[in-house]
C-alpha cells in the first residue's frame, strides 16, 4: 500500500517537473546501509567519489557540495562519532596518541580557534565543517576499516580505480572528438573534474599503484592483463592532462621507489642534498639569469617546451600567477602573522594584497581567481 502510494504521489511531482523524489529509494538504501553495514556504505562513498558532481558546477542551487559522497560522508561521520562514544566501535588510544592524529587534532583545534576571529565566520566554520567530514570518515573510520584485513585495502583500491577509469576513458573520447586540443583539455574533464590539475593529480597519486598492481606476480594472468590496459588508460590520460606538477611527481615518486628499490641511505641523501644546495646557493646569480631567458610557455603542443615552461618565471603566465598569489599570502600574513584572515577566506580578500609588478594577463583586480595556490601558505 505504502509502495502504492509512493508511485502515485511520485508521478504526480514528476508531471510537475519534480523529480527528486525518485532518490528516496536510494536515500533509504544508503540509510539502511549506514545503520546495518558502514563498511559496505564507506566502499560505496569510494566508488562514487570519482563520478561525483559539483552541484556549484552544474549551476544547482549556487552551493559548493558535490553529490552522493560529501552527505553521506557527512552522515557517517556523524554515526562514527555516536558508535565511538557509545562503545559500539572499539576506541584505541594508540590511535588517539598517535604523532599524526595529535598533529590533525592539534589543525583542527586551531582552525576553530581563527574560525572565532575570522573576516568571515560564517565561510570560517563551513570549511571547519567540511574538513570534519573528510577526516573522520577517511582517516578515523579508516583505520578502523583497514585494520580489518589486507581484503579491505585491496577493495578500497579496486572501488576507486574501476570509476576513475570510466573517467579517464569518457574523458580521453571527449578529448579525442577535439583533436586533443591544449585548450580544451582545460575543462574537458568537467563534470567529474573542476579543472585539469585536479584530474591530473589524481592520476598521478593513483599512478603508482596502479604499475605496483599491473608488476604483482601473485595475480592471475587475466586480473594483470587488466590491470596492464588501466595502466595504458592512465598512462595516456596522465600525458594528456597537460598538468606539469602530475608529471613531475610521477618521476618524483619512481625516484623515491628506486631510492628503496637500492637501499640508499639517508646520510647519503644528506650530503647530496647539501652538495646541490651550496652548487645552487654558489651559482644562482647565473641560474637566475637562465631561467629568466626560458621564454617556453606550458600552452605550446610541444612536450618538451612544455616541461621546459615549469621553470619559465619570466614570461608564463601561469607560473607568474602562482608568484603573485604567494605573494599575495606572504603580504597577508605579514599583515595578521599569528591568527590570519580566517580559514577558507584566501580568495575573498587577496585582491587589495596584489602588486601592480605581480599582475599578469590572467589576474584579476577582484581577486576572483582563487586560492592561494599553495596549502602552507
């Protein structure tokens, strides 16, 4: 009779172009899921990060939140929270006292404490709230997932490896019909991706893994044939990303492996790094003068001019960008050294911080261009 009656009133609302009612259904699924099985529900909240929308992107209802994963993130954090105080999920105070939860808490802690002296509270407390529902679920709750067993780990990998290749090879096609235009790759990627760079560094932080999985030899033939045509998808998406920082932390992660692969010790990395330092310190006079010179932009269709325009600081405006945002945060924080502006607020306030010297063909003079391009600052 209920199920009666639910169609009926759902027809009704879809004649009147209303149509979210049809994700009742699921919106109790994920309930039931929530009370009677977090783990299957946290696996499910994995698999559709990569084919979440931004709902601010899709031009719905001007907020900034994608769907399915941050609500359902947002409830599981708070049962995580409920289950933890009432005993029903065991609490581990190695976990508690551990140097990396200690440093998250102690983040935390502070981000509350600017968010009551913040230029926008408001925005303040909705970044604090978000960053709550990313940790406690992934980081809290995730411990406690993967302690269950090796199984978990390899399903969380496989839950999110299986969409984000979809992505990859709707996104390649897209690209394709375009010629593999520089340009459009900019926003190709969209909806799935707000932009190029964050597409990119997800393929790049997934990169490794994906070649670790494709070299296992206790996998079958058939699992490492298909782990070997995802690593061409990822291989081909990576290049085509046109993102500069992916590559370059790729080559930096195969660096690092090969570092354990040849158990270099750290004494030697040590003195390395000291040698490279003083050769820069010794000549940057004449490396200054160099990378003034590179004239290579990262627009060009050319591979190697594009590698060549991450040093470009004289003419590209990207990487000029970058210097004037950090510039921007530097003068700020000399401004407000110990409490700042206020969490989350960067982009609403850099625009009076910018010099004319720093300005580049793609500032703007609201400062409606974003963050900070960098988390430290």
């Amino acid at each position: 009779m209920i199920g009666i009656l639910f169609l009926c009133v759902n027809l009704l609302f879809t004649y009147k172009d209303f149509y979210f009612l049809n994700l009742l259904p699921i919106a109790l699924l994920v309930l039931f899921a929530a009370l009677f099985a977090l783990d299957k529900l946290f696996l499910f909240v994995v698999f559709c990060t990569p084919l979440s929308l931004n709902l601010e992107q899709l031009n719905i209802g001007g907020v900034g939140i994608y769907l399915p994963t941050e609500p359902i993130l947002f409830g599981i954090m708070l049962l995580f929270l409920y289950k933890q105080l009432f005993g029903t999920i065991e609490r581990d105070s190695r976990i508690v006292n551990h140097p990396i939860t200690l440093a998250i808490l102690f983040n935390l802690s502070w981000i509350f404490i600017t968010c009551l002296t913040s230029e926008d509270p408001l925005i303040s407390f909705k970044f604090l709230l978000s960053r709550m529902w990313f940790i406690v679920p992934i980081y809290f709750f995730g411990i406690w997932f993967f302690r269950k067993g090796v199984k978990n780990m390899y399903a969380f990998l496989w839950m999110y490896i299986i969409p984000l290749t979809l992505v990859l090879l709707l996104t390649l096609v897209k690209h394709a019909s375009y010629g593999f235009s520089e340009e459009v790759g900019h926003w190709i990627m969209s909806p799935f991706f707000k932009d190029h760079t964050s597409y990119g560094a997800v393929i790049a932080l997934f990169f490794p893994i994906v070649v670790s999985m494709a070299f296992d030899k206790e996998k079958t033939p058939i699992t490492r044939s298909i782990i070997i045509i995802i690593l061409i998808i990822f291989s081909i998406a990576l290049f085509y990303s046109s993102t500069r920082a992916a590559w370059a932390s790729v080559v930096g992660a195969g660096m690092v492996y090969l570092l354990f692969v040849f158990r270099i010790k750290f004494k030697y990395l040590l003195i390395s790094g000291l040698l490279i330092g003083s050769f820069i310190a010794v000549n940057f006079t004449e490396i200054s003068y160099m990378l003034n010179k590179n004239d290579a932009e990262h627009t060009t269709e050319n591979f190697s001019e594009k590698l060549e325009s991450m040093s470009n600081v004289s003419s590209d405006a990207s990487n000029l960008e970058r210097l004037n945002r950090w510039n921007c945060a530097i003068r700020m924080f000399n401004e407000r050294p110990l409490l700042g502006w206020g969490p989350g607020v960067y982009s609403f306030y850099y625009a009076p911080f910018q010099s004319p010297a720093d300005l580049t063909i793609i500032s703007t003079n609201f400062g409606t261009g974003g963050n900070a391009h960098s988390e430290y600052l």
